[in-house]
C-alpha cells in the first residue's frame, strides 16, 4: 500500500515549483489561482526570492503547501491508499486525499500563518531539537525541570523530541537536557513555540476558520498529528486540526501505525527530503522516496 507524506515548514528553498510552473499547464493555473487568493505574487517569490523573503511567515506556509498539492495535481493516476502531513503538511494532505478543495486548503494554510505569526509576537518563544534521549525522558525533564512553560512539541524519529517553550524555559532545559544524557541539543530557527500552550490563541482563531469550511469525504484515511490514529470521518478531521496548534505531532507512532496498517511504500511530495529521513530512522524494510 502506498502512503504519500507531505513537509511542514522549513523545508523551502528558493526555485521551488518554477519547473512545475514552466511545464504544466495546470500547475501554471494553480498557481495564478494561489496569486489571486493570496493577493500577492508568491509564485515570484518561490521562484526567484531570497531565503530571508521565504522565511517569512506570509510566504513559507503557503509556498510549501503549494509546491505539494500542486505536485499531487500534476501526477499521473494520483491514487494514495492513506496520507499524513507533518504539521503545516496536514493541510496539504487533507487536499491530497480529497478532503478540502485547493482553494480552501490555501485559504486556511493562509490564516494559520498569520495566526501562528501573531501568536510569536506576543510573547519571547522558541524551540530546539534534543538528540539521543528516549522521548519519556524528555517529558519528564520538561515537566520538572522550569518554572516557564517547556513541553515536548514534535517527536519526530526515536532519538530527536523537539521541545517548544519560553526562550528562558528552553534555555534552562536544555542545560538540564544535556547533563541528563542528551547528546545534543540544538537551537531551532524559528519564530516562535509551536504545538505549544502559546499558540492557543493562534488555535481559537483558526478554529473559526475551519469550522466555516467544507469538508468532504476523504478518498483514503489520514493519520492526523494529534492522535497518529487515521480518520476518515469529517468531523473527527475538523477536530483534530483544531487541535493540532496547541498539540504534539506524533510522527514517529504515525509512521509506525501506517507500517502495521499496510504502508510499504513511502513517498514524500513537496520541498526537501526531512521525512524520508526521519521514516528511514522509524522504520526498515520499507520502500522510501520523494517526489519534488
């Protein structure tokens, strides 16, 4: 069974898309449509723009969601048995398996920018990735360990937690980290503590968006970040992406949960190649690419 994996922010780059853009009629569609939408021209952006112009917040969530679903428009015989997106990739995978429309998708990926980016305004936060300690053991240390607000955001492989807080709560954990046996803890360059409580304001506001749209019936499961559980029921989507803001993204037991439903065969669609990375460090023995 194939299962095909979308990218969440941070795995843009500058010329993402432009082939796509240059030699499919459809893909050139979309993205005049994505222009309009936005109001703006990202697809220059994503073609010609600087690192410092794709970092920002309005450009990096939407160019990454539009080089996937577009990608998975372009393909022949486009036919996934299950998805799954990690973090920002939940959008682009509920467009992939036929839940949301393009359109919508991008609307919503839109808002949850700008909602996530007030979020870090508010407040001094950050994140950082701790290698080589059981993901237990960092739950542990972050619940004891600072006054500040530190939780384990992403476990993202066995051996990398990515932890999100306060600026000074992640500073004194990962002192904590280090003595307790992490190999390394390094600082993220990110704006902000996401799949944290200081994004909740950030999630009662999406949460109005997303509920005004429509979503159909998938054509395949989605195993959502917030459970690693698949669903198909509309309404149990819509929850679960409400609550994916403020919760931890479970990949590693995602990827784990595809595996013992059937998945052999894994395929990354959009920028970079994180998560066939991290699926190499969660499982053996399955077929792995992607496609960019």
């Amino acid at each position: 069974m194939k299962a095909y994996v979308f990218p969440g922010q941070g795995a843009q780059f500058s010329g993402m898309g432009k082939e796509l853009y240059e030699t499919q009629s459809l893909a050139k569609e979309l993205f005049e449509i994505a222009n309009e939408i936005l109001g703006f021209r990202i697809s220059d952006i994503m073609f010609n723009g600087t690192n410092e112009e794709l970092k920002q917040t309005k450009v990096t969530q939407p160019a990454i969601f539009l080089h996937s679903t577009i990608l998975t428009k372009c393909m022949d015989n486009f036919s996934p048995d299950m998805v799954a997106g990690h973090s920002l990739g939940e959008l682009s995978a509920l467009v992939a398996n036929g839940c949301l429309s393009f359109e919508d998708g991008l609307r919503l990926v839109a808002q949850r920018a700008m909602a996530m980016q007030k979020a870090c305004e508010r407040q001094e936060t950050t994140m950082a990735a701790v290698l080589g300690l059981e993901d237990e053991k960092v739950i542990d240390i972050c619940r004891r360990a600072s006054r500040e607000i530190v939780v384990a955001a992403n476990f993202n492989c066995p051996g990398q937690v990515v932890i999100s807080g306060s600026v000074k709560g992640i500073a004194e954990v990962s002192e904590l980290l280090k003595v307790s046996g992490a190999k390394r803890v390094l600082p993220l360059n990110v704006s902000g503590a996401f799949h944290s409580p200081f994004m909740e304001q950030a999630r009662a506001e999406l949460s109005d968006a997303i509920n005004s749209v429509h979503f159909k019936k998938p054509t395949c499961p989605i195993y959502q970040n917030c459970t690693a559980l698949p669903a198909i029921d509309t309404e149990t989507i819509r929850k679960n992406l409400i609550a994916q803001l403020t919760a931890p993204v479970l990949w590693t037991r995602t990827i784990k949960n595809m595996v013992t439903n059937g998945a052999t065969s894994f395929i990354e669609v959009g920028p970079g190649a994180v998560l066939q990375g991290l699926i190499r460090k969660i499982e053996t023995g399955i077929e792995i690419s992607g496609i960019q």
